[in-house]
C-alpha cells in the first residue's frame, strides 16, 4: 500500500508544504513541494525576526497547504497522516505549523506526526538517494553547523558542533559587515567568484584540535580587523575579503569533518561504502563542496548532496520523516499532546554546548 503525508514546516522563515508518498518498496515519491520564503520580508532587518516570521506563517499557511494538495492532485481526505515540525526552531512559526497540523489531524481522523526538524535534514538522503544506514551527516545552516552519526530512524549521535556562531550565520554576519544584501551566504559566494583567495590570511579556527567542534566567531573578529583596517572597501576589496572568507571556512570545515570521517571508518571498518551527506542551506555554496569532496575522496567516502531544493529548508523532509516515523511504528500514541520546542537536539544524550540564538538553538 502506498502510504501519503502532507508535511508542514514553519520552524524559521519558510512556510512550506509538501505531499510526499511512499512505495511498498520503501522509495519515495515527492508528489509536491510548495516553499514560500520570507527572505523579502527580513531583508531589511538583515536577519530573521521572530514576530515578522510567524505572522507571515499565521498568514500564509493555509494557502500554502491549499496549494501542496493542489499541485499533488490529492484531496485531504486521501492522506494517510499529517507531519509537521515541532522543533527546534523559532517558537511563534512552530506554534503556527504544529496547531495547523494538530487541527488538521483532528479533523480527518488521521494520525498526527510532530518531526523534529534536524531529522528531517538527516533522512532526506533516504528519500533521494534510498541510503542505507549508517551514514555520517554534515548539517550546516543558518541555525546549525553539526556532524550526526545517523544509525537508524530515530537514532542519532551527535559528534560534533558550534561551540559559536552557526556556519551559515557566519556568511550572514560577514555579509552585513561587508554591506552585502541578505541572506548573505549567496551574496558572499557571488563576491567571492572575482576575489583573490589569497589575500587575506585569515584563521582557520580549530584545525588541528583534537576536540571535534566547529567555531567560526573568531574568524568573523577576523573578517571584521581587515574591513575595518583597509576601509573604504572597494569592490575589488569586498570580492578578496570574500573569497579568503570562503577559503578559511572550506579549509577549517574540511579539517573538522577529515577527522569525524575517520572516525567513522573506525568504527564501521566492515562498512564498504561509506558516505558523507552534506545537507542545510550552506551546503549550496561550491567552495565548501568542492572541499568535501576533496577531503571524501582522500578518505574513501562517497560524498552525497540531496538537490539544492531539499538541502535548505523544506515540507517535503518533513513528510519523509513522518512516513519514515510510521513505518518504523515510532509515532507515540499521545502525539496530539505534543509540545512545540524552540530547542530539541536529535541526540538527547548530548549537551548543549552554545545557548540560544536569534534564530533558536544554535546546537
Ligand atoms: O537551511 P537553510 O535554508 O535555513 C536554516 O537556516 O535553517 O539555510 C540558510 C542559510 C543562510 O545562513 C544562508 O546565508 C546560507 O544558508 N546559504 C549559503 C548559501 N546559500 C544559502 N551560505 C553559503 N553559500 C551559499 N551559496
Ligand atoms: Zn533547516
């Protein structure tokens, strides 16, 4: 039986919707995947607002679900469960997704499935690459830079993370500094492309620790010195400072993620096809992805990278992760009292180890 799940995710400053199916065989099909971003309305502010993003959830989830059932050509009562994102994330757009969802649940008789939003990132590579497990995760977004050890559905360690800034939030903050337009991650990369990489010598925090976290405020003191030191910036200095920006950032991530791969190896030495998932809006840049697969091809791992669609924020993960929650026969029977979480780590057994940010929990 062919098994269909309207997902819903509103956790920061996308609301979106998809219906995804899944086949008897275990494959998916992603029937529709609706996203409408709100980057225009944070734009000015250069960064997330919390009250802006869930009032522009309140105001636009509807016709969103509306449009995902559409463009699927299913009618409501043709699904099987409704998943949505209970956290981490901005609490306001989690309220508004989950009580959506939690209604729509209630109404249809369908059972409710609240994903946490991290698991959606780390099962997307089941649904468009069939992956087995084990697998290693790179997650890096505005919200989280993390390595998971991704064992099964609902079986997660957590070996790595910022013990800052976010990765994705470092482009943003160079990005603001340099008066580039937001969200600054594609802004830096385009800069980057006529820039001089070697330039600027700026740290590649953490290289070499033994320690397996990542940092980036240092770079960002860094990044802010040599503006401030040669100001007023030309273009040709904006370009430079992004592209040795860039550089750091692939060189000190590839050192990060060198060693947890190493890891990996070690304790799945009988695994023969070891494989890297990169996922989260910055795996989108391709200084980062070029690094990766450097370092993957050094170790012997394939390095995997869901579409650019399904790597940033999106419904269609949360879908996945519901049917991948119901097939597994994880989704508890007190769902409908399920809480949303600004903070939810996918490995409960790790601490946290930076508090909250503007855009919820960093870690
Ligand atoms: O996963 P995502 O869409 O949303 C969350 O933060 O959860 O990631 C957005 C982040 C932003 O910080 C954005 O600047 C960054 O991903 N980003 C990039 C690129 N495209 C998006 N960073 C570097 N290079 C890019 N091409
Ligand atoms: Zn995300």
């Amino acid at each position: 039986m062919v098994t269909r799940v309207l997902g819903i995710e509103t956790s920061c400053d996308e609301t979106a919707a998809a219906v995804v199916a899944r086949r008897p065989d275990g494959g998916g099909d992603i029937l529709s995947n609706v996203v409408l971003s709100q980057a225009a309305e944070h734009a000015a502010f250069g960064g997330v607002v919390p009250e802006i993003a869930a009032r522009a959830h309140v105001e636009a989830l509807d016709a969103v679900i509306a449009a995902a059932l559409d463009e699927a050509g299913v009618r409501l009562s043709e699904i099987d469960a409704v998943a949505a994102t209970a956290g981490p994330g901005l609490i306001g757009g989690l309220i508004v997704g989950l009580v959506t969802a939690k209604a729509m649940a209630a109404a249809t008789g369908k059972p409710l499935v609240p994903v946490n939003h991290l698991e959606g990132h780390a099962l997307t590579p089941r649904l468009t690459d069939r992956l087995a497990f084990p697998y290693l995760l790179l997650l890096v977004s505005g919200g989280h830079t993390q390595i998971v050890e991704v064992r099964g559905v609902g079986d997660y360690r957590r070996w790595a993370s910022t013990i800052d800034d976010a990765l994705g939030e470092a482009f943003d903050k160079t990005a603001k500094l340099l008066g580039l337009a937001y969200p600054g991650g594609p802004a830096v990369e385009r800069a980057a492309a006529a820039g001089d990489a070697a330039r600027f010598a700026f740290p590649r925090p953490m290289r070499g620790e033994a320690r397996p976290d990542f940092s980036f405020s240092g770079l960002k003191t860094a990044v802010r010195q040599a503006a401030e030191a040669i100001a007023p910036l030309s273009d040709g200095d904006v370009a430079d400072i992004c592209a040795s920006f860039q550089a750091a950032v692939s060189e000190a991530v590839g050192d990060r993620v060198a060693r947890a791969l190493a890891r990996f190896r070690a304790e799945h030495a009988a695994l023969a096809d070891p494989v890297l998932v990169v996922a989260g809006g910055v795996a989108a840049n391709r200084a980062l992805r070029a690094a990766l697969g450097e370092t993957c091809r050094a170790a012997g791992f394939r390095l995997v990278a869901p579409p650019a669609a399904l790597c940033g924020d999106n419904a269609a993960m949360i879908a996945w992760a519901g049917l991948e929650r119901l097939a597994a026969g994880l989704v508890e029977a007190d769902a409908m009292d399920a809480a949303p979480r600004a903070r939810w780590p996918l490995d409960a057994a790790a601490a946290p180890l930076v508090g909250h940010g503007r855009r919820g929990a960093k870690a």
